[in-house]
C-alpha cells in the first residue's frame, strides 16, 4: 500500500510539470503574437500618420489658393483689350497681362484678385474715364487698411468698386476718397458698392516648401514637405491644382504605396520622392469673373 501510494504522488508531480511546460509554450505563443501584434500595429499607425500628415499639407495648400482664385478678377474687366488698357500704368499688372496667368509650364501661377472690404459707396457715384472723383464711404471706415492695396509704379493704391467692374487708383486713406478712374468707358457706381483692394499673388514650389509672394512683397514659406505643384487651364474657365507633398519620415529605400498619377509627364516624381509617404491633392476652380 506503502509503494502504491507513492507511485501515486510521483504520477501527480509528473503531471503538474507537463502543465507548467505546456503553459509556458502557450504563454511564449501569446507573447510572441501580442509582440508581432504591436509592431504591426506601430508600423500601420507610423504610416497612417505620415499620410495623414502629407495630405494635410496638400489641405493647406489648397486653403492658401481657393480664396484668391476664386476671386481673381473681380472689379477688373473681363474682356482682354478693356483690362490691357487699364493697367497701363499698372507696372507688374500690366506686365502679367491678364488676371490669371499659369507660367513656367504649369509650375507657378500669377492671379490679379481683389478683397472685398466693408466700406461701401454713400451714394451713386459717376466715373469717368481719366477724371479724378471724390467717392464718399460709408460703413467700416475707420480703418480701410489701404496699406494692403496693391501699389503701382507711382506709388498709389490700386482699388476698385463690384458695380464699376474697373480700377482706380488713390493716395488717399479715409474717406472721402480722391480716386482716378482707369476705366475705357464712362460708368455709374451702384449706391452701397463695396470697396475692392487690388492685389497680386504669385505661388510655386521650390525645395520642397510651398511659397507665396504677395503685392511683389517679400517671398514667404507657407507649407513645408510640399515636393510639386501643377497648375493647369481647362476649358471653361476652370483652373485645375494638382500638389504633391510627403510626410517627414524618410525611408532608406522607396517605401511600398501606390504609384502616384502625376499630371505632368515632364516631371514625375523620382525614386528618392518615394521614400516618404506620398498624398496627391487635386482641387478644380472656375474662374468666375471673366
């Protein structure tokens, strides 16, 4: 009875350790699967946020062109010969030509555009051509902030009224405005006219930050990790945007994504673009006020 007994208790200890070996297999099993787990986990969010990232300076990019393309044009005559004669004197407006151009084969864009302010006309004004008339405002008038008008070769401000659809130019601050009207033809403005600011924006890419220039100012970077920017003309008056831009980790080799459609065949993106992680942004406008 003695040895069976203890029989019996070594057939027990035995057992207990094929348990123990059989949950540390199980456990080492988990472990290595919660650790492959994580990692792809951390890899899938690192690339997630490297796109999210890029596509949301692609977004900003946008945020920065939409208003002023939008609204490039606006107070400026929409046929070519009205618009060439009244920036005569316009030095870079009339060296552009014409509100919109796409120049350095769809690299950089140069826009004319206008800023609608809350001063308005007091009354009906007449203007006429080459006459210098006072144009009394009315609403936010405190405060014009003319300084941000584009200013020409002369020194004077460049501003327009919505109901004229011509400029004008001034060297004054405040109301009553002294202007002198730029315009072909004679025109009446409409009464409570906004007052428009005139001014010049150009915007391109250069090693790899998106910048903008504005009123022939100083250039300024706007968004970093930016590596192209497309412009293109399409019929009726609709201007196409393409940009390209990256997260900020950079591969040691091109990083496994999708091929990205580039617009412009004469500048694709390279080997060493692919090493970040790529968005492409594409926004389609029309230009209104032509």
């Amino acid at each position: 009875m003695i040895c069976s007994a203890e029989t019996a208790s070594q057939n027990r200890r035995a057992f207990t350790l094929v348990e123990v070996l059989i949950a540390l297999v199980i456990t080492s099993l988990i472990m290595g699967a919660s650790v492959t787990l994580l990692y792809t986990f951390l890899r899938n969010y690192e690339e997630s946020s490297e796109y999210t990232m890029a596509l949301q300076r692609g977004q900003l990019v946008m945020a920065y062109l939409e208003p002023v393309i939008l609204s490039a044009g606006l107070g400026l005559p929409s046929n070519p010969d009205d618009f060439s004669h009244c920036v005569e004197d316009g030095g870079l407006l009339k060296a552009w030509g014409e509100p919109v151009s796409i120049v350095d084969e769809g690299s950089k864009i140069r826009l004319i555009y206008s800023v609608v302010l809350n001063a308005v006309t007091a009354d009906m004004t007449d203007f006429s051509p080459g006459a210098s008339i006072s144009v009394p405002l009315t609403g936010s008038t405190s405060d014009i902030g003319m300084e941000n008008a584009y200013s020409g070769l002369d020194g004077k401000k460049w501003i327009s009224f919505l109901s004229v659809g011509s400029p004008s130019v001034t060297n004054s601050t405040t109301s009553p405005l002294s202007v002198e009207f730029k315009g072909k033809k004679a025109v009446t403005s409409a009464q409570y006219d906004p007052l428009l600011l005139i001014r010049t924006m150009v915007a391109y890419v250069s090693g790899g930050v998106f910048y903008i220039k504005d009123n022939n100012g100083s250039t300024l970077p706007a968004v970093k990790g930016v590596l192209k920017v497309y412009f293109e003309e399409l019929p009726g008056d609709v201007i196409k945007v393409s940009v390209l831009t990256r997260g900020d980790v950079k591969g040691a080799s091109p990083i496994s994504q999708n091929n990205i459609s580039w617009p412009d065949s004469n500048d694709m993106p390279t080997s060493d673009d692919y090493r970040y992680r790529l968005a492409l942004s594409s926004s389609l406008w029309r230009v209104r006020n032509r």
